[in-house]
C-alpha cells in the first residue's frame, strides 16, 4: 500500500482477547497499516483475568506489525476495555493479575455496597449507575476481601486504559468516559466520591488524574515504536471510544454484537436508572452515554452451536422452545449466578430451532434494555436507523434476529475496528483542534447498507418475557 504525506495518527483497541493497532490518515480516515496481537484471559467459574504485562506486549507487538509510518504519527490514543481492576505497586508492576470485566466473583461485595450506600435509587442520583459484578469498585471490596495482602501492596489502582497510557507517558491519567465505570467517580459532580471511596476503603491517592475532553495524557516516552515526544490523548474506554468512532450524535442507537452485547447512544441528559439496567455512564466528548451490557453474547450463541454440532448460521424458523443462554451468569438482567436454561423442548424441535432460539435469548436483553437508553434523552423515533456493529455484525443470523425483534431498520457500518478507530479520531482531535465525533462523520466511518425494517416477531418477545418472568428460582 503507498503511504501519502499524512498527518497520521495511532488509535488503539486492547480488547479482552486481543490488542489492535490502526495508523490512521487525518485527512481521510483511510487505514494506511495495521497490527495486532493476542493476549490470554485465565479462571474458571466466575473468575476472569489477565496479566497487565501481557497487554503492554501486545501493544508494543502491534505497534511494530504497523511498520515505519508508525513513527511519523502524530498523536496516538488507547481505547480499552472497561471496569478491569488493574493494581500496580510501588515501582509500577503489576500487584496480581488483572481482574476483567466479566469476573463475577464480586457479584456479593456488589450487592452489599449497593444497600451501604442506601439502595439502587441513591446509587442511580449520586453515581448515575448502580454497580454490579463488573463495576470496578466491587472488584476492590472482593480483592480487599479475599487478597488483604494484594491491597496492601497496592500503590495505584488503573482501569486497562489508564495502564496502557500510563506506560506510553509515565503519568497517571484516565478519562471521565472510562471512569463513570468504576463505581467511585460520581456523574452528579463528575468527581471522585469521597464517601464511595470511603466505603470500599480505598485512598484517593491511588487513582490517576482524570483528564478533560480534548487533552493531552502526555507525550510518548523513548524506547518505543512511536517517536519520543509523540502527543498521546486521554484515551476512554472501549464503548465511548466506539461512540467516537461512530461520530455518534444523540438519539442514534447503537447495538454491538461481541462477546459481551451492548446497546447505547449518546445523550445530552445524564442518566440515573434505579433498576440498574441502564448504566449512567460519560462519554469522551463531555456529554453522556447511557449504556446496557450482557455478558452472554456471540461467545454463548456459539458454544450453543458447537454443542448441537452445528454451524452459526445453521438456523431454522419455527418451533415453541426457548434458550436462555446465561453460560457466564449475566448483568442485564442482573443474575451473576444464572446458567443457561433450555425450555419448551419437544419431540419436533429441532437442532436449528434450538439455536435460533438462543440468538433469539440473547438479542431479547439488550432489546429490551434500549427503550430505557433510548428514553434518557426522549425516545428515537422507531424508523431511527440501529446502528449494528461488533463482529456478530457480520453474520446473517444476528442480522436476521435484531431485525426481526427489534421491529426497526438496521444500518451495518463498512468500517470495522471502530474502537481504535474512535482511539484514532480521538487522537485526531489533539493534533487538529477539531471535534473527535465531526471528524469520524467526515471519514464516513458509519457509512453502510441499511437493512429495511420488518414486522417485530412479537409472539417471540412474549415467549421469551414469559420464561424469563417465571424461571427466577432456576436462574438466581
């Protein structure tokens, strides 16, 4: 590929699995290299974590697969995934493993932090989000709980992001996106909460500067494959980093299809669900991010399919049966130690049905969950294009199922890796002065067919609602 004259600039994806790297020409948002490399999640049960270090080697690796042009960017910034529990000592390694996201260990420290605090409604006006499993600050009372000697070790608390871009500058830093999601920073006074703080045990002291839409972490440190003194931007977390990458603006409903499922948009009111569906979290811009997750998600439909002996899209139309398909517990609804649930099964279902039927379960949540994001700012009308995105986008099966329960038309973005790309338009803002949103419409990054609606299977949604409603002992 013949590189142009740029500006370029570096925007980053460290993801569960793996760590993306994408050099991105300001000018057009044309993808002029490339790189990416793997990194590994451990535990059984509930646990889930992953050693920081390994991440920094995937990103050092990446930026490397990307070639020379890397070192003629401009700015570079690192979108992550969230909520991770990253401890560092007093010499910046790595206490222990990093607890991720999709740990559900926390799920009883959870529980009793939302009743200390007064309940679901107090923690939806003061944080904007009631915590859960995922959420940082329960991930700090269960390794205070369980690891005293970890925490006393302790002398930096990181979310994934803050680490990677703490490693580029030598500073501590984070975002107001990334740290809506840690528990302790309140949306109410976008500030740390003392009392929350106080209520998990953890010094203020410990936790990075959280800096402002627009500005600089830092500069890139030497002995990399960036350029010494390169601008590097406060990065955020991989949702508002995939917001940017959108150039979302309110109203737009977003629906990602990964290994966990997620729906949002953008608004300009904050949020302060109390029945902790909705998570009230920032965006990178200055405005807000109401956001539902699942943790059941293209990961589960295909472990269903590999258990029938099947190929993903291997579905068929028709049958009574329903799945269920919480193989990891779930967040939206909030059952940490649910299992999948398999139900209505007779002697006609076939193995396609079944797995139609756990497409269907998955898809039914975060459906379910987007009239409430959608209502922070007022609802979008119904023939308000959903954006579907993540890699379940891809595949005819998904497309088919959020049709046809959604009731709405989908719009497919052609560009893919929207999180780095975010990172990137991100990036982009630092070096040009301009809007990270407006530049990421200008390169046209949510270009893609649409997808004409069609009549939403209500016999489907009942189905589903009904077992659901009624399986509350089986699944909690």
């Amino acid at each position: 590929m013949a590189v142009g004259e740029g500006p370029f600039v570096v925007g980053v994806d460290s993801s569960t699995q793996s760590t993306k790297a994408l050099v991105v020409d300001v000018a057009t948002g044309e993808v002029v290299a490339s790189g990416q490399a793997a990194h590994r999640v451990s535990g059984n049960g509930g646990a889930r974590e992953s050693d920081p270090e390994q991440w920094w080697a995937a990103l050092v690796e990446a930026l490397e697969k990307c070639g020379p042009v890397v070192e003629r960017a401009g700015a570079v910034s690192v979108g992550g995934q969230q909520h991770g529990l990253v401890t560092l000592d007093a010499v910046g390694l790595p206490v222990r493993p990093a607890l991720l996201w999709n740990d559900t260990r926390s799920a009883p420290q959870a529980a009793r932090l939302v009743e200390a605090l007064g309940g679901p409604k107090a923690w939806a006006e003061r944080v904007g989000s009631v915590p859960g499993a995922s959420f940082t600050a329960a991930k700090w009372a269960w390794l205070a709980e369980h690891e005293p000697e970890a925490v006393a070790a302790t002398a930096a608390v990181r979310l994934p992001h803050d680490y990677l871009t703490g490693r580029l500058t030598g500073r501590g830093t984070t975002d107001r996106g990334d740290a809506s999601g840690t528990g302790w920073w309140a949306a109410a006074d976008e500030a740390y909460d003392d009392g929350i703080l106080g209520l998990v045990g953890l010094d203020r002291a410990l936790l990075p500067e959280v800096v402002g839409p627009g500005d600089a972490a830092g500069t890139v440190r030497g002995g990399l494959p960036l350029a010494e003194g390169t601008l590097v931007a406060a990065g955020t977390g991989d949702n508002a980093a995939a917001a940017l990458g959108l150039g979302l603006r309110p109203g737009e409903p977003v629906l990602s299809l990964g290994t966990s499922g997620t729906v949002y948009a953008v608004a300009r009111s904050r949020s302060a669900d109390p029945t902790g569906t909705v998570a009230g979290f920032a965006d990178a811009r200055g405005e807000w991010l109401p956001l539902a997750c699942t943790l059941n998600c293209t990961l589960a439909v295909d472990r269903i399919a590999g258990l029938l002996g099947r190929e993903r899209e291997d579905v068929e139309a028709g049958g009574s049966v329903t799945v269920l398909p919480f193989l990891d517990g779930e967040r939206t609804p909030n059952l940490p130690s649910a299992s999948g649930l398999l139900h209505g099964l007779r002697h006609d279902t076939t193995g396609g049905q079944v797995l139609q039927a756990a497409y269907d379960g998955a898809v039914y949540a975060l459906l379910d969950a987007l009239d409430r994001v959608l209502a922070v700012d007022g609802d979008a009308p119904d023939d308000t294009p959903l954006l579907l995105i993540g890699g379940g986008a891809r595949g005819t099966a998904w497309r088919q199922t959020v049709r046809r329960l959604s009731g709405r038309p989908v719009r497919v973005p052609r560009a893919g890796e929207l999180v780095a790309l975010g990172a990137a338009a991100q990036a982009a803002a630092l070096v040009t002065g301009a809007d990270a949103a407006e530049i990421a419409r200008r390169w046209g990054t949510a270009d893609g067919p649409v997808l004409d609606a069609v009549e939403r299977d209500e016999e489907a949604l009942a189905r589903i609602g009904a077992v659901l409603g009624g399986a509350g002992p089986l699944l909690s």
